[in-house]
C-alpha cells in the first residue's frame, strides 16, 4: 500500500460528525429526529450512514494506479480530507448515505438521488469542493462552489427515500 493511500484510509477513518448527543439524531436509526429537552453534554452519536461511506473509501483507497483500465489515479487524501469534515458537519441533515464513486483523477464523488432531485459533491484530488444540484421540478440545475446556505436543504431533500 503507497503512502497516499495509507493516508486516504487513515482520513476516513479518523472522521466523526460534528455535534453533540441529542442534536437531531437518533443514536440507534441515525435518523434525523426532533431532539427532546434534557442533558446534552454526551459523546457524538455516530451516523448509520457514515460507516457505510468509511467502508467504502477505505475500499477506494485500496485502488492502484489504472484502477480503472484507462490510468485512473488512486484515491487522494487531499480529495478524503475536503470532503468528509464536510459531511461530519452537515452529517444531521443527510437521511441516507450517498453512493461513493472514486474520479478519474483521485477525487471523489458523494450522490445522492431522489425521485425528482440529484445531488453530487465532488472533491477533486487537490481538494476543491463543487456542488451540482438538479431539481427536476423546479428546474433548478446549478453547480456552485460548496459553501452555500442551500447546501443542509438540498442534503436533506436528495437523500431523502427514493
């Protein structure tokens, strides 16, 4: 295993969401619930969601160069590094996790598909965050830089069940 990618399984593996016990997630579903009164000073719930995606790129990060059959680069810790402190952050507002897709290049891609909503963060391997939203209702279909205030709704409407 090269450096890069001990250092692209060690970043997902070293990711907890952010928040406290209490904040809206359920510690047993991982569902978003309403959070009830009372002591909030407990450890970070753990999302059922972020396991499956620590799985996943520690199975990306086990990739060699040509992966892909067409030189595709393995997976880079600078694309681990942007992407999942993002997902921590807004961790509360997900339902369900994203498919995860490795690019070309060594970045990554988080999708999300629901009934009429599309949603893909992509990391690029020199951790440059995009946002690409289709709402197919609304017609929306925008690519943006990632900090946006519309960010924790479209998570919240793109992982919903399909």
């Amino acid at each position: 295993m090269s450096a890069a990618t001990s250092e692209a399984s060690q970043a997902a593996r070293e990711v907890r969401p952010a928040g406290r016990r209490g904040e809206g997630i359920s510690s047993i579903s991982g569902h978003l619930v309403w959070p009830a009164a009372g002591d909030r000073s407990e450890g970070t719930p753990m999302l059922m969601w972020m396991s499956s995606v620590r799985e996943r790129l520690e199975e990306l990060a086990e990739l060699s160069e040509g992966w892909d059959g067409y030189g595709g680069m393995p997976l880079s810790p600078l694309a681990v590094d942007a992407i999942m402190p993002l997902m921590a952050q807004q961790g509360r507002f997900i339902q369900r996790g994203p498919a995860v897709s490795l690019t070309g290049d060594g970045g990554l891609i988080f999708r999300w598909d629901a009934a009429d909503q599309l949603l893909e963060l992509e990391a690029t391997s020199r951790g440059e965050l995009t946002v690409y939203f289709v709402d197919s209702i609304g017609g929306e279909h925008e690519e943006y830089g990632w900090l946006l205030p519309e960010l924790s709704k479209w998570l919240w409407q793109a992982s919903a069940r399909p």
